[in-house]
C-alpha cells in the first residue's frame, strides 16, 4: 500500500486512519500494534505515537495495560455526524451555486464510477467513493477549514457507510439514486432541491444505521 507522510508515525497514522477504522470489523476490538507495524513497515513505537494521535481525536480509546480500543459508533454520534455534514454540505451546496462552481462534472464522474461497481464491486470501495463524491462538494465551497473538518469525518463516514451497505439489500442502488438527485440540483442550480437531496440522502443513511 502506498502511503505518504515523512514519519513512520504520519504512514501508522494514515493507515489506521483510512483503512482500519473505517473496517466494520474491527469496531468493538482492539487494534494489533505489531500487526499495524508489519504492514506499514515500521516499528512498534511510530504506532503508538499515531494511537496517540488518534485517541486525541477520539477516535480510539486507550485502555491501560490493553492498547487501543476501536468503540462501537454510539447511536447519538451516528445522529450527531448525520447532522453536522447536513449543516456543512447543504451550506456548500449554496455556496457553490452562489459563486458558480458546482462541481457537477467531477461529482457526475465518481457517481459513475459508482455505477460501474455497484454490482460486483467491494462495499469499501463503493464508500470510498462515496467520500470522494461528497468531499468534491465541501471542496468546491473553497473554505479550508471547512474541509479539513469534514475530512476529519471520513474514517467514520467510510465505516458507517459500509455498515448501512451491509444491512440494506438495495442500498447501494438507492445511493446512486440519492446521488443523481444531488447532481441534478446542483446542475439545474435549485439550490432547494440540492439541499432537500442532500438531507434525504443522509437522513436515508441515518436511519438505516439507527435500526441496527
């Protein structure tokens, strides 16, 4: 796997961060600090130093004595995230559209590569690419701290993602649908029917998760 980063800690840290906390998996399990340094191809000590790191974000739990624990999302962060990328999307969306860079072309482009895995393709790929479709909308609104916020978010969103997957058998089809309303609102500049599709979408997803 490539990796950037200068630091045995920053490449830990990206890989925790991108590809074992967004695995359904591992929720409610601790993470494997050797097993992290032999994929990554470090030693123990950079591992630690990004749990650290991402223990800060809480997005694990350090256990004295156990290591790090990766807790179960609780069903008030799932209302709580759902909520906070509503504010932060719907408000990209009209900004975007008040200064004319909707990024309808590179949206339509990952929906597409969306279609062509939807039947065979892996549920993390298909979320992955979930992230990447949303995260062009929060970039087009061209605040940076905007968008470090809501990619803060992405490990989360990815692992929710793939747990609504899983418990919907025509989720993935009602997410090309859900992604297709946002476009064309974004496309047709109505700002209304973007934000009223973004809100749909997450709400959809929310709902899905809350039922577990």
């Amino acid at each position: 796997m490539q990796l950037s980063g200068d630091s045995g800690r920053d490449r830990a840290y990206q890989y925790l961060r991108g590809t074992v906390l967004s695995d359904p998996a591992v929720s409610g399990t601790f993470i494997n600090e050797q097993a992290v340094a032999t994929e990554v191809g470090i030693s123990r000590t950079p591992v630690r130093e990004a749990l650290l790191m991402l223990a800060a974000e809480d997005l694990v739990q350090l256990v004295p004595h156990r290591g790090a624990f990766v807790a179960p999302v609780p069903g008030r962060e799932i209302a709580e995230m759902m909520q906070a990328r509503g504010v932060m999307e719907c408000w990209a969306a009209t900004t975007c559209l008040a200064a004319g860079t909707t990024p309808v072309a590179s949206m339509s482009a990952v929906l597409d590569q969306q279609r062509a895995i939807v039947e065979s393709g892996d549920a993390k790929d298909f979320i992955e690419l979930d992230s990447q479709f949303h995260a062009l909308l929060i970039e087009s609104a061209g605040n940076s701290v905007l968008g470090r916020l809501y990619d803060s978010l992405r490990a989360r969103h990815v692992l929710l993602g793939v747990v609504a997957l899983g418990r919907s058998a025509t989720r993935r089809q009602d997410v090309l649908s859900e992604h297709q309303a946002i476009v064309d609102g974004l496309a047709g500049g109505d700002k209304a029917a973007a934000e009223a599709a973004i809100l749909r979408h997450l709400d959809t997803t929310g709902a899905i998760l809350m039922q577990g």
